[in-house]
C-alpha cells in the first residue's frame, strides 16, 4: 500500500518542485509585463521623471517638455521596439512628437489617471470587469487615424533588474510617428513666423488666438457666398420645380458649406490644440452632418409639393378619399423620413468624432446613461412622434376627414410630428396634441361611408300627432338639396323616449356627405320646427310641450 502510493507522490512531487522555484523567482504577471531590461540604451533617468504611478508619469511628461528636457522624457516610453543604439537619438524625438499629439488633440483628464503604483481604481463600482483588481495597462485617450482607431496607452512594466514603472506602450510608440504626421505641425503652420509660435494663454498659440475668429470668418464667408449663390441661380432659372429647389436647400447648403470649410481648415490645414481640436471637429461633423440631411429632406419635400399638390383641392368632399388617403400616406413618409435622417445623422456624429473619450465625459461617454438621459429629455416628443405615425398607419383619421372631436365639428387639416391641426366648422383653428388625440374617442363621419344618418332629436308632447309629423318631414325631405341627401327611403321618424314632460321624436335625416350633413340637419330642424307649429295651428292641439322655465330646469 506504502509503496503504491509513493509511486504517485514522487513524480508529482518532482513536478512541483521545479514550478515552486520558479513562483519565488518568477515575475508576478498579474501585476505588471515583465521585461529582462526597460530602455538599456539610454542613461539612468533623473529626479526630474516619476513613473511609480499613471498620474506621475504624466506629470512627469507635462515638467519635462516645460524645460524642453526630452532626453529625460525618453524614459517615460517603452523603446523595446528600438534598437539599443538608436535609443538615446530616437526617444527624446518620439517624447517631443508625443506630447505634441497629446497637447493637440486631447484634453487630459486627472480624473481617469490614477495615482497608485498598482492603478487600482477604488471608485469603481463592483459592476466593472476590473473593479478591485490592480491595473497593468491604462487606456488614456482614442485617436482615429487611416480609418482606425489608435490607443494611447500607460503600462506598468518590470524589468528583471528593477522596481515596476508606468511608461507609454510599445504599440503607443510605434504609432507616434504616424500620429504626429497627421496631427502635428501642418505644412501652413511651420510657414508661420516664430513669434506666432509661442505659448499665448490658457494652453493656446498665438497663431491660434488669431486663427480662429480668421476661421469663423472664413466659414462665415463661405456660407453667404452659397446662400447668395442659389439665390441668384433661383432666380434666373424659368422652371418652377428648380426653382424652388434651390429657394428649399438654401440654408443647409450654406451652413454645409461654412462647417465643411471650418472641418477643412481645422483637420488639415491647421491642427489646433486640444481645447478646440475636442470641440470643434465634433461641432463641424454635427453642422455638415445636420446640414446634409436638411438639404435631403427639403429637396425631397420640395419635388413631393410639386408633384404631389393638393392646395387646389378639397380634399374634404366625399369623392376625394383616394387623395385624402394619399396626402396622410404622404405626410406619415415624410415624418418617417424625418427620424430616419436624424438618427441617420446622430449615428455619423458620434461615429465620426470621438468627443466623449477625449474630453473625458466618462459618464455622458457610456451608451445607456446617454441612451436614457435623451430619452427621458424627448419622451414627450417621442411619443407624440410615433402617435403620428400610428394615426397615418392606421387610417382612423385621415386628412380631409369629418370628425367630432369633444363636440367640436371639425375637419382634420394637418397631421403633424407632435399635434393634430382641426378647422372648426366656424373656421377656428384647434390644436390638439398627437397622444392626447388618439387616446380621446371622438366620431368619423368619413370613415369608410360617407353615407350616414343625422338624427334630429326634438321634444312633443303627449298627444302631438307624429303622423302629421311623419308627413311633413317627408315633405321636407323632398325640399332639401339632393346633392345633399342620400337615399329618401331611409328617412325616418320615431319615438325614442318618453318622460313627464312629452315623448322624444327622432327625425333620421340621411345624408351623403358629412361636410354638408351638418348644415342640412339645421335646415331640416328648422323646417320641422315651422312645420309643427303650423299643424299645431290648422289641428288646434299641441305639438310642442308647454313648459315653464322652472319645470324644465
């Protein structure tokens, strides 16, 4: 049994031994990369560079480039990439173009670089994947560069013969290069005269203090020269639809041009510092982006006006329910076009600037907290946006449509993003908001039939004679308006109701066309009224009940 088991104790233990060896001896790889050796071919760093924690080494690069003491800054980048002996001549130039990038494209952020040697952040919450957890590589700032994202990265690295130091990765610095050609000095600004180069205020150049009100002056310019220019073209040109093409796409072509002059100068020709480059790229993909589907949008509402006009028709009468149909058709793919370009501009915007990790917005930065504050902002809006949609979808009320909402008869005029446009039968305009309207029941006179029955309600009394009634109200109704009535056959009269006043007669006036049910019901009402005063005169009996104020009420 002994021997058994020590048959499978010796080799384990044989095992063990070599990797318990190599735990004490190791390097702990959790904690930092381990190296054999850190930038060998450079001198020892002076007191003037830090790099125990993030926030250090930063600091460490800031003091160096204020004393132009790059060959002490050499040592905050990991030149592993570098040959030993190119090291001294190629690290102080990579730190110079290094901070050089920093300082014109980023806003650096004390909040996000930690000052712990170990990098552990203990504000995070228990959510985050490294919550409690030391840190061994930070990501400090995303720039976009041929296309693709680059990080610009803080590591903590071991050498073999030293303490553990927080220096820029070696992918960082083989980037530099690249990301100082594309965000350094442009050919423009290295014409400029030394003076212009020194520091202003507040971080800034002179050549920037001056060059950018020169900017916006320049976009300014650009975009009146493009609103003078479709203009004059508006009115030289004899076709209508030209015409007022141009006359719609006047103003986004003109704020289009000012940003993208502004986008232009601001990427290419000079590359401003971090305070402006953060802002205004973002700001001028935003105008171009916005301006861009403006002039799409109106383009395309101009051409639909044009072609698709219903300004000389009444789209209230009963034959025009195709057009009625098409118009609310229409107006919904307008609004349908409308969000889709706006969250088709909102997607080029933040796909096009990286504003949220270069200012630092840790929390504005994050989809859901952006997601949700938006939405909790435009909900109403929202809201009433996809009501009007539904409306359009649905058809429960089209434009032209006759309806009684909260006892107004009115039409349906407009179906807009957030409220329903009525004209009230007396020509009164009634604005009613898209949710509220469709969560309120009111009545469509044109949905489906035209064709419908008004019912004129009067009180009589109790031995009016609803024969003699019966036969003056199909008088009546072969006096009215033709055009107006339908069918003669459905025209009706009963007693609905009784109490200790008189019986309720119900005339059934049939009509053809609700926008003309209403007027014909005041006439028809009018003439019974007539008619039962008469008879009440000829017969010497009641019709109407006589009853004094206080009884009624």
């Amino acid at each position: 049994m002994i021997k058994t088991l020590l048959r499978f104790l010796v080799p384990l233990l044989l095992i063990a031994a070599p990797l318990t060896a190599q735990d004490k001896t190791g390097c702990d790889s959790s904690r930092w990369y381990c190296v054999s050796g850190l930038n060998t071919g450079l001198p020892q760093p002076s007191t003037l560079i830090n790099r125990d924690t993030p926030r250090a080494a930063i600091e460490s690069l800031i003091a160096a480039a204020r004393e132009d003491a790059w060959a002490e800054a050499a040592h905050l980048l990991d030149l592993s990439g570098i040959p030993e002996a190119q090291q001294p001549a190629a690290g102080p130039e990579l730190a110079r173009q290094l901070e050089t990038v920093i300082s014109r494209k980023t806003v650096i952020d004390w909040d996000i670089i930690l000052d712990r040697p170990d990098g552990l952040d203990a504000r995070a919450s228990s959510d985050q994947a490294m919550a409690g957890e030391p840190r061994k590589s930070l990501l400090l700032w995303t720039l976009e560069l041929d296309h693709r994202p680059v990080a610009i990265r803080l590591n903590r690295i071991k050498p073999d013969d030293g303490a553990a130091v927080w220096v820029f990765s070696r992918q960082t610095v083989g980037n530099i290069p690249a990301l100082f050609a594309r965000f350094g000095p442009g050919r423009f600004e290295k014409m400029l005269p030394d003076a212009l180069k020194e520091d202003a205020a507040f971080g800034f150049k002179w050549w920037e203090v001056l060059g950018l009100p020169l900017l916006l002056a320049l976009s300014a310019g650009a975009g009146w020269l493009v609103w003078k220019g479709t203009g004059w073209a508006a009115r030289k040109v004899s076709h209508q639809v030209v015409t007022d093409t141009l006359l719609s796409v006047r103003g986004p072509a003109s704020i289009g041009s000012a940003t993208l002059v502004a986008l232009a100068i601001g990427s290419y020709a000079f590359v401003f510092s971090g305070q402006i480059s953060t802002i205004l790229p973002p700001l001028a993909w935003l105008g171009l982006a916005g301006s861009g589907l403006w002039l799409a949008i109106n383009s395309v509402e101009a051409v639909l006006d044009r072609l698709t006009s219903f300004d000389e028709t009444d789209l209230t009468q009963r034959q025009e329910d195709h057009k009625r149909t098409m118009a609310t058709r229409l107006a919904a793919a307008r609004r349908a076009f409308v969000v889709a370009a706006v969250l088709i501009g909102g997607g080029i915007f933040l796909s096009q600037s990286n504003i949220f990790q270069n200012l630092g917005f840790t929390i504005l930065g994050t989809a859901g907290a952006l997601t949700l504050i938006l939405g909790f902002a435009a909900r109403r809006v929202l809201g009433n946006i996809i009501a009007s949609l539904q409306i359009a979808l649905n058809q429960s009320a089209k434009i032209g449509d006759r309806i009684v909402y909260n006892d107004y008869l009115c039409h349906v005029e407009r179906i807009n993003f957030t409220y329903v446009q009525l004209r009230d039968w007396d020509g009164t305009r009634l604005i009613v908001p898209v949710e509220e309207f469709i969560s309120t029941p009111f009545e469509n006179w044109t949905m489906k039939e035209p064709k419908m029955l008004r019912i004129i309600k009067l009180k009589c009394a109790h031995n009016a004679d609803v024969d003699a009634l019966r036969e003056a109200f199909d008088d009546i109704v072969s006096k009215l308006d033709k055009d107006e009535l339908g069918d003669p056959e459905d025209a009706k009269v009963r007693v609905a109701g009784q109490d200790v006043f008189g019986k309720d007669v119900w005339f059934a006036l049939p009509c053809a066309d609700p926008n003309t049910s209403w007027d014909a019901a005041c006439k028809a009402r009018e003439m019974i009224i007539a008619a039962g005063n008469r008879i009440a005169e000829e017969r010497g009996i009641d019709i109407f009940p006589e009853v004094r104020p206080a009884e009624a009420a």
